[in-house]
C-alpha cells in the first residue's frame, strides 16, 4: 500500500496571484490547477490549485500555522497520486440542485468547504470523498472574533469503505443547499463588517469589546423586520450607526417622521420601504448641499 501522502488545495480567488505566488516558491512543488483540461481552463488563475508538497515542505508548515494561509488552503490527505485526486474534483467544479440551478461550486473555498461537507452524513461523505482519506480544514472564525486559538474539522472517510450505489457527487440535495446558503450569509456578514471598519471606523473601535453580539443582534433584528437583499441590510446597519439601535422601530425617529409623510409606504415590502427612506435620505443630502 502506498504511504499517504498530504495534498494542499488553493481557492484562487481568496489568494491573490496564486500560481504566480506558488511557482515562486523556494521548494519542489507539483502544482495542478483543476480547471485545467476542463471548459473552465481560462479561469485556472482564480480556480482552484491541488499542490503536492515533499513532506518536509516549508510551504506545508505554513499553511498549517499561518492564519492568512489557513483561509485559503484545505489538507487533503490520500495514498493515491496527484491525478487521481485531480480528477476526482474536476467532479466538483459544477452543481446542480433540487432548485433546477447549475453552477460552479467554490469547493475550495474553506469556508464553503467547511458547510458543505459538515451537510452529508457519514455513509455519504465516505463516496463523496472517494480516493481522500481525509479532508481537513480550520474552523472559520469571524474576522472579527478576537482569538488566536485554531482548531480543524477533519472529514474522514469510513476505515472499511463497503461498494455502495455512487451518489451524483454533482447534485446538492436540500441539506446541502441550505449549508451554502448558510456560508455564503457568513460571507456577506464578513464583507459587512469590513465595510463598516473602512466607512464607521470610529463607531466600530468603541464597541469593538461586544462588536460580535451587536453585529449579530442587528443582522438578527433586520431579518425578523423583513429585510431579504443585502443592500437592505447595509442601510439597516448604516441607520443604527448614524441615528441609534431603535432607529426602525422607535416612534421618534427620522424614518417614522419620515412613515408619517408617506402613508403609502406601509404597503410595500420592507425591502422596497427601507430602500425608499433610504433614497429620501440621499435626495435631502443632496439639497442640503445646493
């Protein structure tokens, strides 16, 4: 039986010139884009990247221990060569779902990876690793989250692998659809939070001690009050900075004088509400400024 063997694999797009970045190593490394040979070859540069390191790899111990890397790599670890483990996740380049959509799937993406294998039970996850032992990423914590403690999620496959009718490896079942829902929201939050960091930096730095649960508690206020589309909930966030937590709710605030001249308003969607306070607010500026 061959020695297994641990596998690094790059999301593209969350390190910036990783090929470039990559050849410029000072170590031997095996690098095989998996976009590659595939309809997607011209977007290799922002795909991702299987990487075989010698064990001894600088690169390796990196990406073990710095936390800049470890948002951007997962650890494969397999007794089979780099083109077998190259070919099985060409398998995972697009999806389809039980909504009828197909698209790409950013499997390499830590992340995602972390939701997206976390969905399937073992039996499952056992044909859907295929020739991967095992699948390790870090846990994702919050850009926010002040901690320097690191722990791994590893997905493993069963000791005894029994044949098993093959699963679509491409199709995302409910479970699995709603995992990505789930990492593509934490996505938004973490673009949210460095939005507010560059735009309200002042505001952010004094309750940066409690920033988690007030971050969460208006994300959670926004939904239950309706909100859907990210650009609602940007103007939620940005109202509570400028006029106050209770700045949808209270009774004396700028958007409830602002409800009280437009009547109308109450029939719309929330999302199209706040969205036209919000544009009342840019037109007043923008008079204010003649």
């Amino acid at each position: 039986m061959n020695e297994p063997v641990t596998y690094l694999l790059f999301d593209g797009v969350l390190q910036a010139n990783l090929l470039p970045w990559l050849y410029q190593q000072d170590e031997a490394l095996d690098i095989s884009p998996i976009y590659m040979g595939t309809r997607w070859a011209e977007l290799s540069e922002i795909g991702p990247v299987l990487v075989q390191p010698s064990p001894n790899s600088a690169l390796l111990a990196d990406c073990e221990q710095r936390a800049e890397l470890r948002t951007s790599c997962a650890l494969l670890t397999s007794t089979q060569p780099s083109p077998a483990i190259m070919h099985h996740l060409q398998n995972f380049i697009t999806v389809t779902d039980t909504l009828g959509s197909h698209s790409l799937l950013r499997f390499a993406d830590p992340l995602v990876l972390q939701y997206w294998l976390a969905s399937y039970d073992q039996k499952t996850l056992g044909q859907l690793l295929g020739p991967i032992d095992q699948w390790s990423v870090a846990v994702h914590q919050p850009r926010w989250a002040q901690t320097d403690e690191v722990a791994w999620q590893r997905f493993s496959s069963p000791v005894i692998r029994r044949a098993e009718p093959a699963i679509p490896l491409n199709h995302l079942g409910d479970r699995q659809v709603s995992a990505l829902e789930q990492a593509y929201e934490q996505r938004f939050h973490e673009r949210l939070d460095s939005w507010i960091e560059g735009t309200y930096p002042a505001f952010r730095a004094t309750r940066l001690a409690g920033w988690s649960h007030w971050l969460e508690d208006q994300l959670r206020a926004a939904r239950e009050w309706g909100l859907t589309t990210e650009r609602s909930i940007t103007i939620w966030i940005t109202g509570c900075i400028r006029l106050g937590d209770d700045a949808f709710n209270a009774t004396d605030s700028p958007y409830s004088e602002w409800l009280a001249t437009n009547p109308s308003a109450n029939s719309r969607h929330p999302d199209s509400r706040i969205q036209a306070f919000d544009q009342a607010c840019l037109s007043r500026q923008q008079k204010d400024l003649v």
